[in-house]
C-alpha cells in the first residue's frame, strides 16, 4: 500500500500544471516603453485598477500582491482579500481565479513596481508585474512665483517661478511679444531669471512656462521701472524756408510719465508763449510725445529749442536747433505747408499731380 501511495504521489507531481500568473483589466490600460518594461501611466490623484488571474493556483497557496520602491523596500500590499493597508488598498474577487487591487488617489509616491505572485515551491514564485508612472499637469504655484512688481532704477531684480508636476517640469523664461531677454537671447532655462540691476529697458511683460510630458502652466509677470525721464528728439538740427511751417519734435520716457505741465519748451532759453501750438500725446509702455508746431518760420523763429520734462525721479532736456532753409521742407506729416493770411497746404504728391494735370491740358492743345 505504502509503494501505491509514492507511485500515486509521484505521478501527481510528474504531471503537475505550474501556476500561470497574467494581469489584466488594466486602468489605465499597459504599455510597453522604449526599454521593453510593462508600464501603466496614471494620473495623480486618479485610483488605478490591475487584476491579476491566476490559473492552476494550488489550493493550499494564496495570491499576493506587493510592491518594490525605488529604493527596494518591499511593500507588502495583500494577501488573497486580506489588504494590508485599507486606506490605500482595496482587494476584490471579481472571479474564482482573479484578484484586483485598486489604488485609491494614487500619488507620486506611489510610482513603483507592482507585483502579484504565488509560490510554487520553496521560495519560488510565479509572477506578473507592472510599473506604475505617475504624471501631473504643472500647475504654477502663486505664494512662490513673482507677481507685478514695480521697482527703483538700479534695484537688484529676479523673477522667480515654481511649479508643481511629475515628471519634473521644465520651466522657461520669455518676454511677450517675442523681445529679448536682458540677459540676450528669447529664452532662459530656469526657476530664477537674474536681472541684475534695473534699467528702464528691463520694463514690460515676463512669461514663465512650466511643461512637462502630460501639460503646462504659464503666468506673465509685469516688471515696472521708476526712472527719471529719457527723450529723443524727430530731428536735431530741422530746416525750413521763410513762410512755411515747421513741427518741432521730442518722444519723452519716463515713470511715472510727466503729466502735461511737467513738460515745457523754451526758445533760446525763453519760455514759448502759451498761445504756442504745442500738443501732448500719451503713448504706450511709458512714452508721451510733444509737439511744437511753429506756423510760420520767420528769422526770429531760428534757433535753439528746449524741450524739457520731469517727474519725481529728476529732470531731463533734449535740444533742437532750427536753421534757414532756401527751399521749403515737408512738414512731419510729409506735406509743404505754407502759412499766411491764406493758409494753403499742398502735399508733395498733390503739387505733382496738379503739374502732371497742366501738362497734360498743354500737350492737348
């Protein structure tokens, strides 16, 4: 009897059918990577489901899932129903041969290898696994980010941005409207955009963009300058014939941007009447414009033009000498205006037409 029994044993285990460990019903489904890994990519805070079936589990065995972190610490995570953590780990058996955990709320923490396992013998097992990748759209982080800010010339100024994401995201730095960096060049790789010292022509719009593989953020920051004003004048040394019209002009920077009577002009350093013809105009990023249009050019008219202006920042003062011309010049609007009793403008294009026209009657006759 003793011999029936071996020999029955011994078939029994001869014929034996190992366990067969696959895992399926995969949320989100698997992909293979570049390296030929078994991958699943969740998103943060979204639960993630994988069943494992098991064919041929010996009745004595229990089905096991676990996982290993990057640093190799083996988490046990079930054993059959049984979850080790409730909180993290729900275990269910949607079939006799299937078991499925659901990771609730998974977290970047959780990007690990998940394994299901039975034994088959002495510290053998069959195995399925997968790594699980965990992704976050960027999302930029106001309390740590640089907001609109206004600064003195000469402050010492960064832009800083932070943002949230997995994988890490990139993060850049450029200007609206596609300008150039102070630093050179149209973008700067980095949470931190050092801009040294202030200059006035550090003002306008930032845009940081955080990105990664799933997404990105962005926020544009406005850098404001106080400064004492900067001008430029249309022409420095402007011709014009006697009798003819001639506007006098300066483009003034500043901030803050002088207010109308912050502004002034004076002709061979004596303030231009108010009855002048002198005309404000607001722009934009910080720039006003002034005019001084002088109707009829006359030999007392010639000379040196200040225009000045300022703000709380100091002054500043810009000259244009005006000089005899024997032959009319265009305005800058591009037309000869001549001034007298009767006012008569006749743009360039205008007298050539009127030329072109005589010809014409003249030929026909």
């Amino acid at each position: 009897m003793e011999i029936i029994i071996l020999l029955i044993s011994f078939v029994t285990c001869a014929f034996a059918i190992d366990p067969n460990v696959t895992i399926i019903d995969e949320a989100p489904k698997m992909i293979i990577s570049l390296s030929g890994r078994k991958e699943m990519i969740a998103t943060k805070d979204k639960d993630v489901f994988m069943t494992c079936v098991v064919h041929n589990k010996p009745a004595d065995k229990k089905i096991e899932w676990r996982a290993i972190a990057p640093d190799n610490t083996n988490i046990e995570i079930s054993e059959d129903q049984d979850s080790k953590d409730a909180y993290r780990y729900q275990i269910d058996q949607p079939s006799a041969i299937s078991w499925r955990v659901k990771i609730q709320n998974i977290q970047i923490a959780d990007e690990m290898r998940y394994i299901c396992q039975v034994e088959i013998g002495s510290q053998k097992y069959a195995t399925e696994e997968r790594y699980i990748k965990v992704t976050e759209k960027p999302q930029i982080m106001d309390l740590l980010t640089s907001s609109n800010q206004l600064v003195e010339e000469g402050d010492p100024v960064q832009l800083t941005c932070n943002c949230t994401g997995w994988p890490k995201p990139n993060v850049k730095w450029s200007k609206v409207a596609g300008g150039l960096l102070p630093s050179g060049g149209q973008e700067y790789a980095g949470y931190t955009l050092n801009l040294g010292n202030s200059r006035p022509d550090h003002r306008g719009y930032y845009k940081c963009t955080c990105q990664n593989m799933v997404g990105k953020d962005a926020r544009v920051v406005y850098l404001g300058v106080v400064f004492k004003p900067t001008i430029q004048v249309g022409q420095m040394e402007p011709a014009q014939a006697y009798g003819y019209q001639k506007t006098l002009e300066c483009v003034i920077e500043a901030y803050p941007v002088p207010s109308e009577d912050q502004i002034t002009w004076t002709h061979e350093n004596i303030p231009v009447p108010s009855s002048a013809k002198i005309k404000y105009i607001e722009g934009a990023m910080n720039r006003v414009t002034t005019k001084l249009t002088i109707r009829g050019v006359d030999p007392n008219a010639l000379g040196l033009y200040t225009c000045q202006a300022s703000n709380n920042k100091g002054s500043t003062q810009a000259n244009i000498n005006l000089k005899y011309s024997s032959q009319p010049t265009p305005d800058i609007t591009g037309e000869i205006i001549r001034s007298g009793a009767s006012l008569m403008s006749i743009s360039i294009t205008t007298l050539l037409m009127l030329v072109t026209v005589g010809l014409l009657h003249t030929c026909k006759v």
